[in-house]
C-alpha cells in the first residue's frame, strides 16, 4: 500500500505537492492515506461492501493490506468497514469487461484525509462530511487540477483526488 507521491506520475505527484504545501502554510494538517495501488488492493477494495466480511479480508491480507476490525457502534450494534462500499472500479480493464482500473492503478489518484487526534474519532473513520477541513482540502487540490470525489453524486469519496490536468 503506497502513500508516496513518487509513486504518482511526475506531473501528477507536482501537482499534488503543492496543494500539500498550501495546506501546510494555511496550517491544515492532513495524512496522505493512498496513492499507488496494485491490482490485488484495488480488488480487495472493490470487494469491501460487496462481500461477506471473512472473504473481503482473505483477499486484504492477500494483497498485504490489513484485515477489517469489528467495533461496537454508538448503537449498540457490531459494525466494520465492510458495511459500506469503498470504489466503484473493480481493477479490470472495462474491455475485459471489468467495471474498470481506479485512477489509483494508473498513478493520477490520491486519498487525502483531515489529520486527526484520538479524541476527534468515536469510531474508525473519517471526520463527518461537514467538517469544514474537507472544504479546505478540495480548494487546495482543485487549484492544481484534481477533480474531488466528495463533488460525486452516486458514490461521494470525500478522500479522493484524481488528476484532470
């Protein structure tokens, strides 16, 4: 699992070092969470949401990311990562007749999310979609031509950022 951009294409991981940069000087901290994934990652993440629990962390481990943890949920009930879908690209080529590579597969993608302390978190995650950080960040890297997966309609990805150029 790679959070280098060196593992971007060059225009790419240029552009995205200096959204960094202006987060850094307007002195919002944020964490890089992925960049560079493999084919085994990407189906594994397709997988999430979409497969029993058991079977979406065989093929975690398989592709060297970490099993998903259960937690007791402010409802008194067991949740995980697994109750929600992550990527709508399952990593095959659509002429394969896949529903197609990630931009993260081809190096123009990358996941940013808000730097959190342990007292910002009730449960594994991100912070809820109306922490203003989320609006900083997209400003940041829209100014260098990333499109934000948090403007999508049918499936918001509020860490997400693809080159557009």
């Amino acid at each position: 699992m790679s959070k280098k951009l060196e593992d971007l294409k060059p225009v790419v991981a240029a552009a995205a070092g200096m959204a960094l940069h202006d987060l850094k000087t307007d002195d919002v901290q944020v964490v890089v969470t992925y960049t560079l994934r493999t084919y085994e990652e990407q189906a594994a993440l397709y997988a999430q949401g979409r497969k029993p629990l058991a079977e979406v962390n065989a093929l975690r481990v398989k592709a060297g990311l970490a099993a998903i943890k259960e937690y007791l949920g402010k409802d008194k009930k067991i949740h995980s990562d697994n109750d929600y879908t992550v990527t709508n690209a399952d990593g095959i080529a659509l002429a394969a007749g896949g529903k197609g590579r990630s931009p993260h597969q081809l190096g123009t993608a990358l996941d940013v999310v808000p730097d959190m302390d342990e007292s910002e978190k009730e449960v594994p995650g991100w912070p809820a979609p109306s922490d203003e950080r989320w609006g900083k960040i997209a400003r940041a890297f829209k100014k260098y031509g990333f499109e934000w997966g948090g403007d999508w309609k049918d499936l918001p990805d509020y860490p997400h950022y693809q080159y557009k150029g």
